[in-house]
C-alpha cells in the first residue's frame, strides 16, 4: 500500500499538547485501525502510526499526543497544508462480534481511537473508564454513545484521583476493550484473565514499514511472536505474554 498526499482541514490543540487534525477527502478504516503518516521529508526517517478517531465520506480525524520530533512536526500543519499517509492498515476491534455488557478502559491518548468504537458497537451497554494525567479530554465525544462514563486523573483535579485500573471491574462485563500505556494494559489483561472475562488490547509497540515486513512492532503471543502493524495492533488479552 503507497503513501497518498492528503489536505488539512484542521489542525487545532485541544488539551495541553494533544492535537485533533483533520484532513480532508474520502478515507477508508475501521475501529482500531491506524494510519502512518509523515510531514517531513528526511528527517524522523520513519513515519509515525496514529490511530483513526473518527472517518465519514468527506474527511478522516486523527487525535495525537505531541511526545517527540514527529508528533511535533504534525502540530505545526496548518489548514490548507499537505501530508503524506498509508492506510488504513492493521486489524480492527471485532466490534460487530461483540455483545451484552461492555466495558472500556483507556489511559491517556489511548482514548483516540475507542471514539470510532463506541459508535459502531451494538451492545446493552458501555461503561466507559478514562485515566488521564491532569486533564480529560474527548469524553464529550463519547459521552452520548455510552451508558456510563469513570473518569480518572492522577492529579485529581477531575474525577477519581489516582488510577482508572483502581475504578474498573472486569467481572461487570461480558467483554472488555483496552488502548493505553503498556503498563496499564498488561494491568487489565491480568485483571480480565482473573476474572476470565475475554478482553481485547490496542498493542504500542514502535513500527519502522508499517506493512508487516520489518518485524520491529514485535509482539510476544501465546502463538509466538506477531507483527503488531499486521497481525495487531489489536489483539486478544488472553494471547499476549506479558511480564507478569
Ligand atoms: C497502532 C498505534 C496507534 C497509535 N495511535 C496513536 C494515536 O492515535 N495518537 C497518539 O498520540 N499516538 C498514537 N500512537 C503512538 C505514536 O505513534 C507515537 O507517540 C509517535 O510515533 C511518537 O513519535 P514522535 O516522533 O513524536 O516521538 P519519538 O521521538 O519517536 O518518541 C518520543 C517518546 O515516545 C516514545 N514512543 C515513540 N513511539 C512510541 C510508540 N509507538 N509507543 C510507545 N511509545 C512510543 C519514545 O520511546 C520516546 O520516549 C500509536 C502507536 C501505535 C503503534
Ligand atoms: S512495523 Fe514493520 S513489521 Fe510491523
């Protein structure tokens, strides 16, 4: 799959350091997938992956968290201005699968891409858990598609103070969805397996192609090693090996 120039629509600072860009065109993706994209020329060498938060027939959004030299150089796109991206690529989160009581869980910019997957599932319900540093964000977004929202913040200036894993019971759903840092992830996969409630993870792994032929976005399984651009990035909890 090539890369394809796009134009921007938006792109405006939403939270301290956390960025919604919209481009503009008819764009392709499910919940869970991602796109490369790559606003420079040489320099980072590699593009960066970033989740879809939301597509329609006109435009597709992406949310990012400004951490490093790429992210960076996106925050710096203006209306008007162009990029290259390759997508969509990756699995999706078998929303149309699922059913009964769902709960999500994410911390920080993992919240990006559950925005597309509340509003496709079609279930009893959504409980959704949201750990943040100081500030929520997007949960406006959400809000109208869930049954419930858990906020957490580890300053406490909004909700809970501390951490979303301590607000969140796996045995209260039938199903459970993750995306957030590592840690917390390999915090929830070991919380569902106890309860043995199924759970589903959006693995971070870093990723050079993009396309499966690297194998830098290696993820230990159950079954062996897996490449989280093609193979992921979502995948079952009860399949990843983490360090317990
Ligand atoms: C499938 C997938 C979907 C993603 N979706 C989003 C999204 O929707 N929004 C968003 O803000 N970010 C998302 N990310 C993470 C994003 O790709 C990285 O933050 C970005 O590549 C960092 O690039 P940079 O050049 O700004 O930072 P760098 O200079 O490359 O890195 C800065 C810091 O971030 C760490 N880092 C870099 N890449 C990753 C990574 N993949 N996972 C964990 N830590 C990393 C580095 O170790 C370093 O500490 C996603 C990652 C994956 C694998
Ligand atoms: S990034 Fe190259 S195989 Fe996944």
């Amino acid at each position: 799959m090539n890369f394809t120039s796009a134009k921007v629509l938006s792109n405006i600072e939403i939270s301290d350091g956390v960025y919604r860009l919209i481009l503009m065109g008819q764009f392709q993706g499910k919940p869970g997938q991602f796109y490369m994209l790559r606003a420079w020329e040489e320099e980072p060498i590699l593009s960066r992956p970033i989740s879809i938060e939301n597509v329609d027939d006109k435009s597709i959004t992406f949310l990012y968290q400004v951490v490093g030299k790429g992210t960076k150089i996106l925050s710096k796109l203006k209306a008007k201005g162009e990029l290259n991206i390759q997508g969509p690529l990756g699995n999706t989160f078998p929303v149309e699968q699922l059913s009964g009581k769902v709960g999500i869980i994410t911390g920080g910019i993992g919240i990006a891409p559950m925005e597309l997957v509340v509003k496709s599932l079609k279930v009893d319900s959504i409980d959704f858990h949201c750990g943040f540093r100081n500030k929520s964000y997007l949960i406006n977004e959400i809000m109208e598609h869930v049954t419930k929202v858990y906020i957490s913040t580890e300053t406490g200036s909004e909700g809970y103070k501390g951490y979303v894993t301590d607000l969140f019971k796996p045995e209260n759903y039938d199903v459970v969805l993750c995306c957030g840092p590592e840690v917390m992830m390999n915090k929830v996969i070991k919380m569902c397996k106890d309860k043995n409630v199924t759970s589903y993870v959006s693995m971070e792994k870093h990723m050079a192609c993009g396309v499966g032929a690297c194998l830098v976005c290696t993820c230990k399984t159950i079954d062996g090693n897996k490449r989280t651009c093609k193979d992921g990035p979502i995948f079952l909890g009860s399949e990843v090996m983490i360090d317990a």
